[in-house]
C-alpha cells in the first residue's frame, strides 16, 4: 500500500466519524432536518432570508445590494450587511434537491465535520499522529463557542483557519510554494466569501504568525517565501473585488466608516467565567451556577458558551508545557493568550460585573477599524479553539507516548482505543444535545398574502429590530414588501418614512404603533397611501399587553383572526368592513363605548370612552352630551363636551375612525338608583341638538341613605354653623378609651363645600385640647355637600382618650373649612354657649 493510500483510508474513516457524530451531538436537528430551523431562532430567520434573497436576484435581475422589500416604501442598501456568500451559494445549490429548510440547515451543519478535518490535517502535519490529529479535530469541530452559535451559519464557518495556518507552515518551509500559495489565496477569498469579518481574525491570525516567523524561524524568512506570499495576497484581493469593491466605495465616506462601526464599548464583551462554566446542557452546569450564581443565572450566560472544557484544559496544559511541536509551540501558546485576551474586550468582567477600573488591551486596539468592524470582541473565541485544539492534540499525543511506556497501559495506548476512550471524553465535556431548533412553519395567513392579487406592502407587528426578524422568514413565503426589517448595518434613511408617520414614529425600538393619538384613521391613511394593505399582528411574538393595546387602539373588528395572527385593513370602510355599534345619524356613528365604572357615588368621575366613526363627511363642529336618564325616561344630569379637539368634526372624512374621552363628574345631589348613559349630537355653533341619541350602557348611583325624619336626641339644643347647617343636640357615651359624640345635625340647605366638624375636649382650667377629633361625617364617607336641604344626618364622632388623666374638662363642637381652616360662625345660640367658633356642649368629669 502507497503512503497516499495509508493516508486516504483513516481519513476517510475520520471523516465519517466526524459526520455521525455531528447527528449525535447536534441531535435533534437531524430528526428535524424539513421542519425545523437549527438555532435558537436568532439571526437564524435573517441568514435564511438572505438565501431567499439572493434567489430572487438571480431570478428577477437587480442588485443584492438593495431591496424594497424591507423598509418600505423607501428601501435599504445591503451594502453592509451580513452576507455569508459562500454559504449562500452552497444553499442555492441544496435548495432545489431537498427544500430551503433542509438546504439550510445541512448548509449550517456541514461547517462541523469540515472544521474536524480541517483541524486534523494541521495537527497530523504537527505532530505526524492520527491520534492526536483526531483529538483535536473533535475539540476544533464540537467546540462549545461554536456548537452554541449554530444560527450564525457565517461565524461557524471557521474550517479556514486552520488551513491557513498549514497554507502559511509550507509556503515558508514546504517545497511546493507556487502550489501552496495559490491555495493560499484561494482560501483567503473563500474566507472572506463565508463572512467578512472573517477576514479580520484570519488577518491577525496570519500576522501573529508572520511575527513568529520574523522572530523564532528568521531563517525561513526569505525573498522567495514573501513572493510567494505576496503572490497569495493578491489573488485573494482579486478574487475577493467584486465582494469588496462596492463596500470599499461607499466606506471612502468617512460618515460611511462612523455609521457602520459605532459600537458600545461594553458590548460584546468575554464574560471571563464563561471559560469556566459549562454549557447549560453539561451535567455540572447547575452546580457551577450554584458556585456563581450571578453569572450562572444571567442572562448573558444564556447567548453563547465559551467553556473550555475540564479536560480539553488539561491536555492543553500537558501541550503547551512539552515540546511536542518544538518552538511552534511558543506560537501557539502565544496565540492562544492573545486570542482569550481580546475576547475578553475592553474591560474585566467577572461574575457579571464589569470592573471599568481595569482595562484590557483590546480598549487600546477597539478604535481601529479592523476591530470596529468585527465588532463583538467575544468573536476571537472562535479563534481560541485553533490553538487550544493544537495544544491539546499534542498534549494527547504525549500523554499516549508515556503510555506506550507503561506495560500496564499499553492496551489503553493503542490508537483505537486510546482516541475512542479520549474522544468519548471530550465528547462528554462538550456535550450541546439537545441542540435548539425553531419550527420552520409559516402561518397560512402570510401564505395566502403571496396569493392576493395586487401590489401592496404589509406593517408586521412587532417590529422591532430584534421580533421583525421573523417577518423577513414569513415574507419568503408571501413576498410582499414590509414596513421593517433586520439589516446588520442600518443606513439612517432607512427610517426616513418611519419617522415621518407619527403612529410608527418608534416602531423601531417600541416594536408597535403607538396607542395615544386619537385620530387613528388619519393616522394609517399615510400607511395606506404609502401602499401598506394590512397591519398584520403575529400573535406569538407579541405579548399579551401589546396584544390587547393594539387591538383596543385599532378599534374595529379584525379583516382576518386565527390563532397564528391578527390582520387589519389600513383603510377600512365603515359600514361595508366594520358594524357600527349606534347610529346617531348625519353620517356619524359610535364603534364602541366604554364606561370607566358602572357603579358611581356622588362626585365620583364617570369616563365615557367613545370610538368615532363616520359614514359621510362631516361639514360642521359637533359636540356631544353626555346625559344620565333614569330607567322612566326622566332627564338628570347633563353635560356638553366638545368632540375631538384636536380633530373636530368638521374636518373628518367619511370612514374617520377617532378616540375620545368624556368625564362626567357626577352632581353630589344626583338621587340614587339606575341610570342610562345617553349620547346626543349637538351643534358646536349654537348648542342646538341633531340626528338622534343613543343610550350606550346603564350605571348604579350609589349613596348614603338619606333620612327626612327628625331623630330623637338625648340632649337637645339649637344652634346654627353658618347658613347650611344647624345642629339639633348631641348623645353622648363614654367607653373605654373613647368619649363617643353622636351629632345630630340637619342641611338648612343644599351646602356648595365640604365641611369639616371638630370635637374638642378641654380642661375645665382652660388651655388647649387634651383630646380632640376632626372629620368628615360618617367617618369620611358623607361630605356635607352631598347632603339634601332639610335632610337629618347623624354622625358618631369618637373623641381618643388615651393619655387623658382623671379630672373635670369641658366638650366643644365646631366646624370649618378644610382649605383655609376657617371656622363657620354659630348663630342662632346663646352667647355664653359660644366661644372662638365653638359651641360648648358640656361638662364632664373622667375617672
């Protein structure tokens, strides 16, 4: 058997291996392949999208670098946004043999084998060992920062870096330079092509080796190899042109450069725990959320996994500190403390706290473009995986060396078993089953939007930046333009028609229409010119409340409900679309009326909560009464409100859909008993009444019995407080801890105010009260300016006795204003009765 044969047969074996254990560790994706989404429903609709789009380019005509069919009416350049164009390609290649959803998800999967492979050429070319070759392809491909990131199919499409680095190993030592170069550049376009900013880690990671070369291997530093690597440097431009070229145009633009690359600096950032702490699906991840529970239990943990592994950490350890590769292993080591240096970004953060007062070189190296660009520093985690899986090859391949030592272990040495025993292990640290997957179904409504007839456009709600991205993967299906979008870098005047309607004003960022301008109709009408159909409402995306709110603000029946989605017209025609609930004639109507309350007290504020609508246009001002009308027919209280001030009648067109609010303050004298709310038009211009009223809802009146009978009094007297009220006499009780007063008191008339009444106890001495009360009669409940001429009201007032020591007092009654706390004046009473505004009662001795 040939050398090429003794090669090919174990790497075929590898690769298979590699492939079934792929299914097994991303398990249940496989079982799901046609219906379900690989990922946790992220960015995974986008990237989904952007295959879908690309098709539509190829098939159509046009750019990909502009669509009008996100941010509609005005369009977006996608210029800057996250194209994997290598992945693209490989989807529109599956999609035609086995359907978008498997297309994509075998697209996202076949990045994990080819990672493994990848991984094992480099270790094998290190290290000359199968073994250690296929430990490190596993730790490479099933790496948890990757495994945990499947719905970024571009940023888990890494296999390039270790080839590069194998590329650069023989243009600097191999023999076939010309070759290697042009694989060389070859796979620094293919970089570039699966993401761009891909291209900012293979850059760094060919320029640390660059300097390990200048540096440790000055030797093979010559005029050839730097040829050669030039040579590779501009076939990867060329190739890369017609990707790069409309990006580099429009970043000659120094705002173009500030748009797209403003990032926050703690953004992004490398929990330092997240190396340590397993993936949740890992036995012990609870018992380290236990450990560190404010990282354990934060949501930052919940996005991604940057975990080690326990003994990935150890063969790494065992690699870095033998001299497996020689001096590259400086290299590597050097490699892998930069790359966890600048994932941990431009400050410390441990146990989710960020400490600002120690920074790290990235804050340093963050305002460069380059970095700009990549934008999370977390990404060099995908760089960390190669020089981790080196050394931790080479630290398998030496921990098999002294086994074959050991009489004892060398069965355990024998690369099968040795590479099954290890790799099962390396399997259980990594362990991400069961992966997480999103259904792939598309409601039917958005299905049957693609098969309306017509042109028109679509406001999805929510739309924000984050939940639109769902409504990109339902568009695939219904191709109609929409309101909104997810795009990686979002020009400014993207938003410009968003801004200029104030009923998507923040739409954006609040994800819905606002709820808090009353004239709906005239707010969608520039929705409906602008050729948005539908408001269409995704009901698992929205929550309850925002449901509810938009459903309560659009007012009228929905166009189309299920229980996928709620869908309305922008334009509804009042009548033929949406029933009226009262016809109140001249064209205008109610949709809805709601009452705040339908049980009142006197004083109590009733709100009346009308929906508008008209049939016809309205030439005049209109306001509306508000009446409450007892179940005989007889008239009450009555109130005129202007309709809409904002918007008055005159100006609204038919089919105008408006909210307003009324509030009834309910007379304090109202009697008691059902009522019924009316509703009646009446003329702005002289009050005169038109069309025809409408009783919308009935309401209870609620209040104290009122007593017309003089009550009997144990100690009767005569004196009047002011003009309202006039006190008949007193019963008194003295109890434990309390001197109780009941106050017989009778309204000489109806009294406009509120009055307070205070009992004072005095010492016979004189001085101020040792005791006293002031209150609202009826314990609060009773104000006086509810009361009815010539009604009696008694009123228990307790006096608190507690600290008052035996001996002889006096009683007083008295009552003021509560506002100025003037007292009313007593009149119609013996002089010597009266003192300062109050009436004195009695004598008494307390025990």
């Amino acid at each position: 058997m040939s050398n090429r044969q003794r090669n090919t047969v174990p790497l075929l074996g590898v690769t298979l291996v590699y492939a079934l254990l792929t299914i097994l560790m991303t398990w249940p994706v496989a079982a799901q392949l046609g219906t379900h989404l690989v990922g946790n429903g992220d960015d995974l609709w986008v990237h989904f999208w952007n295959g879908w789009w690309v098709k539509q380019v190829l098939q159509q005509g046009g750019t990909p670098y502009r669509t009008n069919l996100l941010f509609h009416p005005v369009g977006v350049s996608l210029l800057y946004h996250n194209f994997g164009w290598a992945n693209i390609a490989l989807w529109l290649g599956l999609e035609p043999l086995v359907g978008g959803v498997a297309a994509y998800n075998l697209t996202c999967l076949i990045h994990i084998p080819l990672c493994g492979l990848a991984m094992f050429f480099l270790t094998r070319h290190l290290t000359g060992s199968h073994v250690a070759a296929f430990v490190a392809g596993l730790i490479y491909a099933f790496w948890p920062y990757r495994m945990l990131d499947l719905h970024h199919p571009n940023m888990i499409s890494t296999e390039g870096f270790p080839l590069l680095v194998l590329l650069l190993m023989r243009i600097f030592r191999g023999k076939n330079q010309l070759r290697d170069a042009i694989l060389t550049g070859v796979l620094v376009g293919l970089i570039g092509y699966m993401r761009w900013q891909l291209l900012i880690l293979a850059a760094f990671l060919a320029g640390v080796y660059f300097l390990y070369v200048a540096v440790w291997e000055r030797q093979h530093m010559t005029w050839q190899a730097l040829g050669f690597l030039g040579l590779s440097v501009v076939l990867a431009s060329v190739l890369m042109t017609p990707g790069l070229l409309p990006v580099f145009s429009d970043l000659a633009s120094t705002k173009a450069v500030e748009d797209v690359t403003v990032v926050d600096v703690t953004d992004g950032r490398q929990e330092f725990l997240a190396w340590v702490m397993p993936q949740d699906q890992h036995p012990l991840s609870h018992l380290y959320s236990q450990l560190f529970p404010r990282y354990g239990f934060s949501s930052t943990r919940e996005r991604y996994s940057a975990f080690l592994g326990h003994l990935v950490l150890l063969l790494t350890v065992v690699g870095a500190v033998t001299r497996g590769t020689g001096k590259q292993r400086w290299f590597w080591i050097g490699l892998a403390i930069l790359s966890a240096t600048l994932a941990l970004g431009y400050y410390l953060r441990f146990n989710d706290v960020l400490y600002r007062g120690i920074p790290l070189p990235y804050k340093l190296l963050g305002g460069f473009l380059p970095f700009r660009l990549l934008r999370h520093p977390h990404r060099f985690n995908a760089l960390l995986a190669l020089p981790v899986g080196v050394l931790a090859g080479v630290g398998a391949h030496q921990i098999r060396e002294w086994l074959t030592q050991k009489r004892w272990a060398r069965g355990l040495a024998r690369p099968t078993a040795f590479a099954s025993v290890l790799g099962l292990l390396v399997l259980a640290d990594y362990v991400s089953a069961p992966t997480a997957t999103v259904s792939a179904d598309i409601p039917d409504y958005y299905k049957s939007l693609g098969r309306e007839p017509g042109a028109f456009a679509v406001v999805a709600l929510p739309n924000d930046r984050d939940r639109t991205e769902r409504h990109m993967y339902y568009q695939t299906a219904h191709r109609r333009p929409l309101l909104g979008g997810h795009v990686s870098r979002l020009p400014p005047d993207a938003l410009d028609f968003i801004s200029s309607v104030d009923i998507i004003g923040d739409i954006y960022r609040e994800a819905g229409i606002r709820t808090d301008l009353p004239d709906v109709s005239r707010q969608l009408s520039p929705l409906s010119e602008a050729g948005f159909r539908y408001i269409v409402i995704d009901k698992d995306l929205a929550d309850d409340e925002e449901l509810e709110a938009w459903r309560s603000y659009l007012a009228v029946p929905p166009l189309y409900e299920d229980r996928d989605v709620l869908a309305y017209r922008t334009d509804p025609l009042i009548g033929p679309d949406v029933p009226v609930q009262h016809d109140l004639g001249r064209g205008m109507a109610l949709l809805r009326v709601d009452l705040s309350s339908r049980e009142l007290r006197p004083e109590s504020v009733l709100d009346v909560n009308v929906v508008w609508a008209t049939t016809a246009s309205q030439g005049e001002d209109l306001d509306v009464l508000v009446s409450l009308v007892s179940p005989e027919g007889e008239p009450g209280q009555t109130q005129r409100f202007g309709i809409s001030p904002g918007w008055p009648t005159g100006s609204w067109p038919a089919n105008a859909i408006v909210h307003d609010q009324y509030n009834l303050e309910i007379d304090p004298w109202a009697s008691a008993g059902e009522k019924r709310v009316e509703l009646t038009l009446a003329r702005s211009s002289d009050g005169l009444t038109v069309g025809r009223g409408a009783s919308v809802d009935r309401v209870i009146l609620q209040r104290p019995p009122q007593t017309f009978t003089e009550p009997a009094v144990e100690h009767p007297l005569s004196a009047r407080f002011g003009r309202g009220l006039q006190l008949l006499g007193y019963d008194l009780d003295v109890g434990d801890g309390a001197l109780t007063v009941t106050l017989h008191w009778q309204a000489v008339q109806r009294m406009e105010a509120s009055y307070k009444v205070f009992v004072h106890l005095d010492s016979a001495g004189g001085g101020p009260p040792v005791a006293q009360a002031d209150v609202v009669p009826r314990n609060w409940t009773y104000p006086t300016d509810w009361w009815e001429a010539r009604e009696y009201v008694s009123d228990e007032v307790a006096v608190p006795l507690e600290g008052v020591p035996p001996g002889a007092y006096s009683l007083w009654v008295g009552v003021y204003e509560p506002d100025s706390g003037r007292r009313l004046p007593i009149l119609e009473v013996d002089a010597e009765q009266e003192s300062e505004s109050r009436l004195h009662l009695t004598q008494l001795a307390l025990d």
